[in-house]
C-alpha cells in the first residue's frame, strides 16, 4: 500500500456513496439490533416497565440535535462535521473537544461491540451444542472468552473497511437486511402472542420510578440513538452532500419505530425481572421464549451480525474524524494519509482497530461482561450527550440571524437545537451530581457511583490535555478560527435554508 504524504492541502476522498449507502453506515452504527438485544435491558433496568417512555422521549431532543447536524450539513459538508462546526461557531478548545470525545467514545464503544460479538459468537457455539473447546468450558458472559474472540472479528471488519466504503456498506447493507427481517418477524410475533398484558403505562414518563432513573434512561436512550451522525461523517465521499443528511434523518426515525417495536415486544413476552436480568443474553432469552432450535436462533444470528457490522461502522466514521483534524494538524500527519489505491484513510482505520483492540483488552480488569457494558454504555452516553449539545449551540449561533430574519426558520434553526441542548446538558449534569451522591468511595465496579462519573470525565479532561498539545506544541492554526488548512471551505451563508 502507498500513501500519500500529509499536505495542506489534502487529496480528496472519492465520492462514490449514494444516499442508501449512507443509510447503510448510520444504521450500521446505531445498531438496531444490538441496542434492542443489549441496550433495552440495561435500559429496563434503571426504568423499569416504561422503555416505550423513555425511547420517545430520549428521542425528541436527539431530533433537534439532528435538525442541527442536517442544517450545518448543508451550508458546510465536512467530513469532521461536530469538529469543525462546534470549532468555527463556538470555540476552538470546544470544538477540538467535540472530536476527541467522539474518538474516545468510539474506540470504547468498539471495544465493548468487540466483546458483545464474541459473546454473540460463543452462545452460538453452545446453541450448535459446542460447550467446551480441550478443557476450557465456554462462557458467553466471560470479558475474557467474549473479547479474545471478539478481537479476531475486528481485525477483519478493519480490514474490510481499509479498501473503501463502497465496499463496506455493500457488507453491511446485506447484513442490515438480515438483521431487520429477523427483527420484525419475532417482535412482531412476540406483540401478538406474548403472555404479558400490554398496558398504556408503558408509554407514561411520569411513572419512572425517579428523577434520577429518568435521567439515566434518557442519556441510556440517547446512546442507542448515538450513531445516526455517522452518515454526516462520510459526506465527502457521497455524491451529493444532501444525501449525508437524508441519510441521516431517514436512520433516525427508522430507529424509533425499531425500539418502539422491540421494546413493547420485549414487555409483552418477558417480566420486568427476566427483561432486566439477562444482559448480554437478552435477544437470545427472547428468542427462546417465542421459538423452538433452530429458529429460536435467528435472533441471536442477527445480533452478531448487527455486532460486526457495527464494528466496522464504528472504525468508519472514526478514522475519517480523525483525517478531518489531522488537516488542521491537530493530530499528527498519519491520520490524513489516503491511500492511493483505496482512496481512504487507510493508516487511520488501521489504527483506529488497533486502539480498540488495546482498549479491549484493558476492559478486562472488569471481568462479568454485564457490569463491563453498563459502565461502558453510561460513560458513553455522558459524553455523546455533550458532543450533541455543543453541536446543537453551534447551529444555534451560527444561524441566530434567523431569528430575526424568517421567525419559523429562526425558530427550527436555532430554538429546538438550543433547548434540545440545554436538555441534554441538564440531564447529564444531573445524572453526574447523583453518580457523585451515590457513594463514599471508589471502585472498579458498575454499580459505583465515583467509578462511572470518573469515566466520562477522564475522557472529556483528556480532550483539553490533547487540545493543549495540539495548539502549544503541533502549533495548529486551527485554534485561530478560520485558519486552519480547512480554511479553503465555501464561505458560510447564516441566511442558508
């Protein structure tokens, strides 16, 4: 492979995607199927009966927050999207911020997909009735079994992605096909066959048990949600730069009608309790329950599927993240080399999978694979709640004119995304304040408060060392607004539809 050498001014990336395929990698990232399998017991466990609440109401301020991705989109397409808007409309520092907590967020959400997969893979195994290899008997809700094999997978997903997007979303357009008619099949089977008694008090907010149990449901929505963006992150590769947030909005609502679907599914064919306690192993315990071997399988076949596609959707927009900063010298010259036989990013996918695979590993000092995704999933969607919302404020000032200019357009231009971040903003400060009253003490464990606050703010403080470096030492003329080597863009129109 040769690459190209960093200049200041970079060699484009081939712009091949239609608007399916960008469908195709949002949808990959947000993973349906694994957030519905994964996410929505994690979910039921902090609000209980009520997941049909939570996901329509986590859902409003993401959609302000798209409103925000879409607007921008179109008057500035930028493959660093949230990174180069947040930078340009708000503040450098916050800006850089806006993508390392992306990159971070990213390699730890890699890093647990790397063990839901392998997870994924070994209850296969033991459904196929292979429950030991020599003299190691199985485990599906082992951290170490599930990330060694999970590992393997990524190398190949990464390499997958190394040859081009074109490529990838072929891969998983195929996949999401699968998934999704696995996914109605049984949940629409499970809404009309299951035990359970459907009741309106599942769609009722009020009736979460608490302040604080909404509060984490809502950021634990969010991050389900989290991954429609990536469509924005390959829109200098799509043909036309509208398709980025067609593609976006489209994975959105599909989103919705999914976890509305899984979750009332979910309600009428298990208890609270079975709902809550099964982690990892939650689609295939509802598979079992709707189904005899082997289409009781089915479901557990679309989650490792929906695992690896979304491996090697989160790798994807990463890498191409990380090529839009190192333009601005912010990161170092190896992020931006494309290669000229792919026309991608190349070193940075490969590094990317590298740094997943590292982190992987170190999520081994949490050794039950539940306790590993709740911490994960929390600190995760802390951060991307930020991410959001300064983006969200980023849409607000750039677009403030509007206000007095056209009121209606002023006010989907810059009132729904400030107030969709503001929600944002409030949420997670609060679920901070009740992580940090939860306790007297730290440790390494889902369950302690000190430990999932000092995660996301370990990730958001080394955005501000990072960002030190690259405007002290890198001298990254990114820092003075508008000077950086993406300084060639068109220039902005605030009066922009």
């Amino acid at each position: 492979m040769t690459d190209q050498p960093y200049t200041a001014d970079p060699p484009e990336l081939r712009r091949s995607l239609s608007v399916l395929d960008g469908v195709a990698v949002a949808a990959s990232s947000t993973a349906a199927t694994t957030s519905i399998g994964i996410g929505l017991g994690v979910t039921a466990g902090v609000v209980g009966l009520h997941l049909p609440a939570i996901m329509l109401l986590a859902f409003l301020p993401v959609l302000g927050i798209a409103g925000a991705y879409s607007r921008l989109n179109r008057v500035e397409p930028n493959a660093g999207n949230g990174y180069v808007w947040v930078g340009r409309s708000l503040n450098p520092w916050l800006g850089f911020l806006v993508g390392w907590v992306n990159i971070v967020a990213t390699v730890a959400f890699l890093a647990y997909t790397t063990a839901v997969t392998g997870s994924a893979m070994l209850q296969l195994a033991g459904e196929a009735g292979v429950h030991r290899i020599g003299s190691l008997a199985l485990d599906p809700g082992s951290t170490a079994q599930t990330t060694a094999v999970g590992i393997v997978v990524l190398v190949a997903v990464t390499l997958t992605a190394v040859t081009g997007i074109r490529t990838a979303a072929r891969l998983q357009t195929g996949l999401l096909v699968f998934e999704y008619v696995v996914l109605l099949g049984f949940c629409g089977y499970g809404i009309v066959t299951g035990p359970h008694a459907f009741s309106l008090s599942w769609f009722d907010p009020f009736a979460i048990p608490s302040a604080t149990a909404l509060a984490q449901g809502m950021l634990l929505s969010v991050f389900c949600y989290w991954g429609f963006e990536a469509a924005f992150s390959v829109n200098e590769e799509v043909r036309d730069p509208r398709d980025a947030s067609r593609a976006g909005l489209i994975t959105l609502v599909t989103m919705l009608g999914l976890f509305l679907l899984g979750s009332v599914a979910f309600q009428r064919v298990l208890s609270e309790k079975e709902l809550a306690g099964h982690g990892a192993e939650g689609l295939a315990f509802f598979g079992d329950r709707l189904a005899a071997q082997p289409w009781a399988a089915l479901p557990l076949v679309a989650l490792m599927f929906s695992a690896v596609a979304s491996l090697q959707a989160g790798v994807i927009p990463t890498a191409r993240g990380m090529f839009a900063m190192s333009r601005d010298r912010t990161l170092g010259p190896v992020w931006s080399r494309v290669s000229a036989r792919y026309g991608t990013p190349a070193a940075g996918t490969l590094l990317i999978g590298a740094l997943a695979a590292v982190v992987a590993g170190l999520a081994l000092v949490i050794p039950r694979l539940a306790d590993m995704i709740m911490a994960t999933v929390n600190a995760v969607g802390i951060v991307v709640a930020l991410s959001y919302a300064l983006t969200a404020l980023a849409a607000a000032a750039r677009f403030r004119s509007l206000l007095r200019e056209d009121w209606r357009q002023g006010v989907r231009a810059v009132v729904l995304p400030a107030l969709s971040a503001l929600a944002l903003l409030g949420l997670g400060g609060y679920l901070g304040w009740s992580f940090y009253t939860s306790t007297d003490h730290f440790e390494v464990s889902a369950d302690n408060g000190w430990f999932l606050l000092t995660t996301p703010l370990a990730m958001i403080a080394s955005g501000f060392v990072a960002a030190g470096w690259a405007k002290y030492v890198r001298r990254s003329p990114y820092f003075r607004t508008g000077e950086g080597t993406d300084a060639d863009a068109p220039q902005l129109l605030t009066t922009s539809n």
